[in-house]
C-alpha cells in the first residue's frame, strides 16, 4: 500500500513538474532578461528541485496569498528541517506570491 503511494506521488509530482518545464537559457538570453524575470525563475527553480521532495502541488497551488505569507510559510518550512538558505527563500517567495498570490477581490 505505501509502495503504491509514494508510486502516485512521484508520478503527480513528475506530471506537474513536467507541464511547468524549466527554460534553458543561453548566457546572452539571461543577459537580456529583466532581474525581476530572472528572480522568478530561480524561486521557480527552487520550488521544483526542493519542495517536491516532500511536497504535492496540490498542498498549495489552491492557496491565494501575499509574498510575506508565503515567506512566513517557506519559514514555517525551515522549522521543520528545510534547508534553504535566505535568498532561496526570497526567490520563492516572490515566485509563489507572483503566481499564487490574493485573489483580486470579487467584483460586484
């Protein structure tokens, strides 16, 4: 039963992974992509290599917050035993807060 498990998580996890596939870039292409862009690659990057080894993205793709949420989060996380460093964290933050971040408010 634990084998057929683990079997789906890292199946759901390589899935994800694989439909948010990462740029390879050339030094000249990095070159020209803004700082900010090139930020939310890295914290893309990180969530991937990191997170996912305990982690669906099913825990958090549905949740909607702001970057210090998501940084008091990715802190709780180190808590726990993550080893990440600060700007490992930042960049995630950012990231998370980019693509997950409020929901703009219901129009009425």
């Amino acid at each position: 039963m634990a084998v057929l498990i683990r079997a789906a998580f890292l199946l759901s996890a390589s899935l994800f992974a694989a439909s948010w596939p990462l740029r390879a870039q050339t030094p000249e292409a990095q070159a020209k992509t803004p700082p900010a862009a090139q930020a939310a690659d890295a914290g893309k990057e990180i969530l991937t290599r990191k997170c996912f080894q305990c982690h669906a993205a099913t825990m958090w793709s549905p949740l909607r917050q702001d970057r210090k949420a998501w940084e008091g989060v990715l802190y709780r996380m180190v808590g726990r035993g993550a080893l990440w460093t600060e700007d490992e964290i930042k960049a995630m933050a950012d990231f998370l807060a980019r693509v997950n971040g409020p929901a703009p408010a219901a129009q009425k």
